[in-house]
C-alpha cells in the first residue's frame, strides 16, 4: 500500500509539475549558445595558434604586489621569457598580473586569458595587446591554457588555482594529453595537499604511486625554470593535442 501511494504520488507531481515546460521552452536558446562556445573556440585557436612555445603560469588573484610570492612570480615569469619561452596566465591581478609583468620585464610574449567575472577587474596593463582573450566560459579558456603551454607553474591560489592544476593532471595521468611538467612554487603552500594525497589518496589507493611524480615542488624559482628546460632537451616543442 505503500509503495503504490508513493507511485501514485510522484506520478500525480510529475503531471503537475510545471518544471518540464519550462525546460523545453530554454531548449532552443541552449542550442544558440553552441554558437557561442564555438566562437570562443574559434577566436582562442586563431590567436594562440602560431603563438610559439609558452608556458602558463596560475595563482591567486588576491595575490598582493610586494608579497613574497607576488615577487617570486614576476621573477619566474621573467627568467622563463629568458630562456625563450612566452607566459600565459589568466590575465587578472595578483600572481597573473606579477608574471604578466615579469614576462614584459623579460621581453617575452605576456598572454593573458581572461574571465568575465562581476567581482573582479578587468585585464592587467602587463598583456600584450595583441594576446589579450576574453572568455566567457571558463572551460573554453581552460582548454587554451593546457593546449599551447609547454608547461604549468602554479603560485598559491584557492579553487580556480586547484581545478586548473588537477584537471592538467588529470589529463595527463589519463594519457589524454602528452606529459609536460607541472610545477608547484612554495612548499609551505603547498605541504599539507602533499600530506594529504600521499597519506590519504596514496594510502587508500585512490592514486599509484607514479601519480605522485607527475609534478615537482620547489621553492627555487630558477629550479623551477630548469626543470622545464630539461624536459625539453628531450622532447619537442609543440601544442599538446
């Protein structure tokens, strides 16, 4: 008797309930929006396509200028342009704007990929004009960080740091991407992730252990900038998919 109210009763809500009208009535402006991720798609390749080897570098945009990480940034970025490699970053402030900065200090191309966000300015001045993109999803613009980076420095940041540094991962241990050096800047930061995943996900087997060697940990910015040159004694230079 039960089980046939409680039939009786989701069908009755079912019938009733005026949610299915209004989705099908938004189906065709969800058709349209394809148009639009299409778009930036299309706009992102065109700009970005014969842009030369790169390397995306990620933080917070709370960083403050002066801050020892705001400062290890510029000079990161800087020591990477040296060695002939352009930087992207997601082109607001704090650690995008101190390595925008540091690839302006260095001569090299200074990308920036932002976001339309309501709470938060607009580009910084340190992007070369010619390489400022602004996206509206943030998963189109995640495609163009991973796909014409050689390589991802991340500087302390919260969760749009964190989703752009596991998804890279995540494409890698999957195979879905060739491997590319991922590299974590500030060991205090970053400590009790590093605790977390070997003596929880490691533990638990939720990763092997090979998983763990997917990307390095340094407080050396020059460390830093050597280990993606290294790689690239040994591999070619070129977008990932």
């Amino acid at each position: 008797m039960s089980d046939s109210f409680d039939q009786d009763h989701s069908e009755k809500k079912f019938q009733n309930n005026i949610i299915p009208d209004k989705y099908e009535k938004g189906t065709e402006r969800d058709l349209w929006s394809i148009f639009k991720i299409m778009g930036e798609f299309v706009e992102g390749y065109d700009h970005l396509l014969r842009i030369g080897p790169c390397v995306s570098i990620f933080g917070s945009a709370r960083m403050k200028e002066g801050q020892p990480y705001f400062n290890m940034a510029t000079e990161t970025a800087y020591e990477i342009t040296k060695k002939g490699f352009g930087v992207i970053t997601g082109g607001g402030p704090g650690i995008m704007k101190a390595a925008n900065k540091g690839a302006r200090l260095g001569e090299g191309k200074s990308v920036g990929l932002a976001i339309n966000l309501p709470f938060e300015q607009g580009p910084n001045e340190y992007i070369d004009p010619q390489y400022l993109l602004e996206f509206n999803y943030f998963f189109a613009r995640k495609v163009m960080f991973v796909k014409y980076a050689q390589g991802f420095i991340v500087f302390p940041g919260g969760f749009g740091t964190l989703d752009e540094v596991f998804e890279a991962l995540t494409l890698i241990q999957t195979h879905k991407i060739n491997r590319f050096p991922v590299i974590l800047m500030g060991t205090e930061y970053w400590g009790g992730l590093m605790d977390w995943l070997k003596n929880t996900l490691l533990e638990e087997e939720m990763i092997s252990p090979e998983d763990l060697d997917l990307f390095h940990l340094t407080d050396d910015t020059t460390e830093a900038v050597n280990i993606i040159c290294e790689f690239y004694q040994k591999h070619s230079l070129k977008p990932n998919f």
